[in-house]
C-alpha cells in the first residue's frame, strides 16, 4: 500500500464525513441564528429557548436525513472492500 492510496482513502473519509455533518451542523446553524435574533429583538434571555428548539430541529434533520446519511456510510464503506485487494496486492 503506497502512499497515495492512503491519502485518496483520507480525503475519501473526510468528504464523506463532511457530507454527512453539514445537514446537521447547518440546521443547528440556522435554527441557532434565528433564535439568537428573536433573543436579540425581544430582549428574552432564556437558555432554554435557545437550547430546546435546536435540539429538535437537529432530531428533525436526522429523521429527514438519515436514510440518505446510511446510504452514504454504505457506499462508503463499500468502496473500501471493493479496494481492499488492489491494496494488498500493491497495484
């Protein structure tokens, strides 16, 4: 195994890891930023109406997201056993 093939294996890994957090992380993100606003307008300060709905629209977006996000853990991870042979064998 040269090399290469480990680097193409890591950027491989962390694309696919890339992809599977930016529906959650951009939820947060945005939910997060909404809320943050309304605080801002309405002078409430409350941890908890910052923390509650984040945590459901993350529960959201996994629920909308997750079948995608297994397809994609799949494929994966399908590609590295397909490649394990080529690996081993140096070609």
């Amino acid at each position: 195994m040269d090399t290469n093939a480990v680097l193409d294996i890591g950027v491989q890994g962390l694309w696919t890891a890339a992809k599977l957090a930016a529906p959650v992380l951009l939820t947060a993100l945005a939910v997060g930023f909404g809320i943050s606003l309304m605080q801002s307008i309405t002078q409430i300060q409350e941890v908890t109406l910052s923390f509650v709905p984040k945590a459901v629209a993350v529960c959201v977006a996994l629920l909308v997201c997750g079948h995608w996000m297994i397809q994609e853990m799949v494929h994966f991870t399908n590609e590295l056993f397909e490649k394990i042979p080529s690996l081993l064998s140096g070609g």
